[in-house]
C-alpha cells in the first residue's frame, strides 16, 4: 500500500465556486486565473471544473501551452506579458492575448514581425508599484501600441494591492478612471478580493483566482463561507502511530509539546515535504486546527518532514488508521477550512495550495 497521504480536487465545487463568481459579477466577462499550475490544483483537473469561464489568465507559456491542448479556444491572457521576442511569436501561434505592462515590451512588440495582430493589456500602475506604467506614462504608451501594425485591440488593465483589507480601492480606482479617462477599450481591475468586496469594479473582466479555489480572499475577517465558497482541494492522510503520553511527556523534534495530563497522541503520515507548512505550531499554547475521523482537534508538536502529531485524548474511538483531514473536506462531510489552518501558521490559503508537493498523489472527484 502507498503511503496514505493524498489530494483530492473538487471539481464541482470549481463549477460552484466560478457560479458564485458570476452572481458577483453578472455583468462581467471572467478569467480563471490558473497561473502556478491553478494554484497547485494541477491545470488540466482546474481546466475540467473551470472550463465554464470566459478565458484563462495566467504566466507561464508552457501552462498556456496545455490550455490549448486541452482543447480550450477562447482566450488566455498572459498577466505578466512577454519576456523575450520569441515569446512573441508562441502568442502569434496559440492566439494568446498578453499584457503590456514596460517600455521594453513595446519594443519588443515593435520588433516583432507578424502577420496577426495581437490582442495586448496595457496595465496601469495605480499605487501597488509592482507592475504597470505609471499614470503620466499610460497616455503616451497607449498612442505607441495603437500605431503599430503588431497590435490589434488594446484594453486596459490595473491591479489592486488592498482589496482585501481596510485601505480599500478607491484611491487606486480614482487613478485609473483619471489615467484611462478618454481611452476606448476594455477594462479590467478587479482579483477575487475586489470581487467580493467591491463589486462596483466589476468592468467587463474580472480576473479571480483564490475564490475559485475555495479560499476568502479576506480571511480572517471573513471566512470561505461567508462567501458562499466551497473548497476545492482536500489534503488528507491516515494515523500510522499512536503513543500515550504521561504527564510531561514531549512531543516531537524539540520537546514544543508537554502533556500537562495523560494524553494520546495520533502521528499521522504528513510532514513539511508534502507541502504541510513547518510554521504551523503545535505548543501547548497554540495548536493547528485538524480533523480526525471529520471531528476537530489540534496539532501537537513540530511539523517534521513525514509526520506530524495530533491529539486523540479527546477521541477515544480514533487511533490507528483513523482518516485525518489536514485542510478541506473530511469523508464525513466536515470541513477545515484552508484559511485556518494558514492562519495558525502566519500565511494564507494560496500558499498552502500552491506548496502542494510533488509526491503527493492527487485525485479529482466530481463532487
Ligand atoms: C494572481 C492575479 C490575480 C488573481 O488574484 P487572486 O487574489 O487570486 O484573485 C489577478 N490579477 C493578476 C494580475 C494576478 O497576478
């Protein structure tokens, strides 16, 4: 038998998710953002529960690459744009739309010898200062792209660095709306957060990512059922250890866990190498939520390459072989929420999913 830890992805709860989407946005268009292999999901099982959308955003060619062989022909949207001349002519074969965010890229563009004009995403720095031209450039890179024979329609693109939280939009959207003022085309602003939270910037693209895999995108202020999301990857495994502790027995690397009671401990086969984050604590002070046999409990200990501890003291039926939830939905219907078990360890959802290792099998269910 394999080792028993595994991933599932629900594809149904992508179609649900991308629904929820909609309800948000129903005047919108909708990019499923599947850069960084759909967040972990894997892009094709993404493809399957996603392919409702109205185009995929992502980074890298190869991903889009496998978009198209999947069969996908509408359109996919590289967020970061090109890299190089080469990358150009891949866009001109699998008809990728492509963001414009530097100086360079227009050069590149104009250096660019095709029979197809591309559809590009000028995008507008307005106050995150990661990519975009900014604001007194954004006219003048406009009137270039729109001269050149390379380029067929342009739209234009911002993107927000505090949907999510207290400082809100309004200031970044008060730059675009000046920036973009008189220019005609499309407009897209919103991620998932903006989505959710200010639905008035809806335009005609909206670009989520993490609600569509089932996360808040504001957790902790809210969680992914507030929202009306449901998870989309569970990280399960199984008890293959039980010890009962007497009082100030210790509990893994570096003795973080002493039982202050007699207590049982469950090791379940999970570790940092299968993309279970080491910052999630197990003191007594603070454990990380867990489901066993779909009932809640806590971590106990380090997280250590292959196994974790978690508490059974509480849960006399479970022991060994016991079905162990890390994040996502239990067999029994029970759900942990990705946002928590982030949370306890200081990071968020996307992290998690995106850090699912390699040797973890994954699977896909319909449900
Ligand atoms: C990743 C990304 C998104 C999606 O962000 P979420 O917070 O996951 O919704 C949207 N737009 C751009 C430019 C991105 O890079």
């Amino acid at each position: 038998m394999p080792r028993p830890i595994h991933a599932t992805i629900h594809t149904d709860a992508l179609r649900h998710n991308l629904q929820r989407v909609r309800q948000s946005a129903p005047d919108a268009r909708v990019w499923a953002v599947v850069k960084a292999n759909a967040y972990g999901h894997g892009i094709e099982r993404a493809f399957h529960g996603l392919r409702g959308a109205d185009g995929f955003a992502l980074l890298d060619l190869d991903e889009a690459a496998r978009v198209r062989r999947l069969g996908w022909r509408g359109p996919i949207l590289l967020l970061e744009g090109v890299f190089e001349l080469r990358d150009l002519e891949l866009c001109s074969r699998l008809d990728l739309w492509h963001t414009v965010h530097c100086t360079e890229q227009i050069d590149l563009l104009s250096a660019h010898k095709t029979q197809v004009p591309h559809r590009v995403f000028l995008k507008l720095n307005s106050g995150m200062n990661r990519l975009g031209f900014a604001p007194h450039r954004f006219r003048s890179a406009w009137t270039r792209l729109n001269a050149m024979p390379q380029v067929d329609e342009i739209s234009l693109m911002t993107h927000f660095s505090d949907a999510d939280g207290p400082k809100g939009v309004a200031e970044q959207v008060a730059v675009f709306e000046a920036a973009a003022a008189d220019l005609p085309g499309e407009r897209t602003l919103s991620n998932s957060a903006a989505l959710l939270r200010h639905t008035a910037t809806a335009a005609d693209w909206v670009r989520p990512g993490i609600v569509l895999y089932g996360s808040a995108a504001d957790h902790p202020e809210h969680n992914a059922a507030d929202w009306g999301l449901r998870p989309t990857m569970t990280l399960a495994s199984q008890i293959v250890g039980v010890q009962d502790l007497a009082v100030g027995a210790t509990v893994g690397y570096g003795s973080s866990f002493v039982a202050d009671r007699p207590m049982r401990v469950g090791v379940v086969a999970c570790g940092y190498a299968d993309g279970y984050p080491r910052h999630c604590p197990g003191t007594n002070a603070h454990g990380t939520p867990v489901l066993v046999d779909g009932q809640r409990s806590r971590t106990l200990g380090r997280v250590s390459m292959d196994l974790i501890g978690v508490d059974l003291t509480g849960l006399p039926g479970s022991g060994h072989g016991s079905e162990v939830t890390l994040w996502g939905r239990s067999s029994t219907g029970a759900v942990l929420p990705i946002d928590e078990v982030a949370h306890a360890g200081s990071t968020v959802g996307y992290e998690l999913m995106c850090a699912l290792a390699p040797r973890v099998p994954v699977t896909m269910t319909e449900d």
